[in-house]
C-alpha cells in the first residue's frame, strides 16, 4: 500500500471516530458520557459495545431524549447480565451394574 492511500485510509477512520464522538455527546449527557469514558479505561471493548448499541437504537430512532448517567448503568447491568448467562449442560452417567464400581475397592 501507497503512503497516499495510507493517509487517505487513516483520515478516514479519524473522521469516523469524530462522528462517532459526536453522535454520543448528542445521546448522552455529560455524566453518562463521563461514565463510559471511565468504563473505557477499565474495558475498553465493553465501552465499545455500548457505543455501538446506543448509536444503533439513536439511528433507529429508539432513543427519545438524552441518556442520563442512570440510564447507562442500568443498559450496562442488562448487558453485563445477558453476556454472563449460559446454559450449562450436566451429563449424568447411567449404570448397568453397580458391581463394576466396588470393584476397585
């Protein structure tokens, strides 16, 4: 790659992480976005994700007004939530005989 197409590619995601930024201090209020701003230095990937799921309900048009900092807290309890829930599957074995366990005794 070119050092001109390189230069033209990182324009182009600095643009869109200006955007991004302006589109979450247009949803947020200054204390949910001062909120994520400290969930990023902790977990950046997890601030990641609640940039990009509040960008698509406020794209949808499913936000309403700002995002208060209790809000956040709550979308981030619910996300924290359905990621650590799983389905745990217990297999227990079936004996013929209970000979075959004393056997070792």
């Amino acid at each position: 790659m070119n050092p001109e197409a390189k230069m033209r590619q990182e324009e182009a995601a600095r643009a869109r992480e200006e955007q991004r930024e302006v589109m979450l201090t247009q949803i947020l209020t200054p204390e949910a976005k001062e909120r994520l701003g400290r969930i990023a230095l902790v977990k950046e990937e997890k601030a990641r994700e609640l940039e990009s799921i509040l960008i698509q309900m406020a794209l949808k048009r499913q936000i309403t007004g700002k995002i208060t900092e209790d809000q956040l807290i709550s979308m981030i309890e619910k996300t924290s939530t359905a990621a650590n829930s799983s389905v745990k599957i217990v297999r227990r074995c079936s004996f013929e005989s209970d000979d075959d366990d004393l056997e070792g005794l």
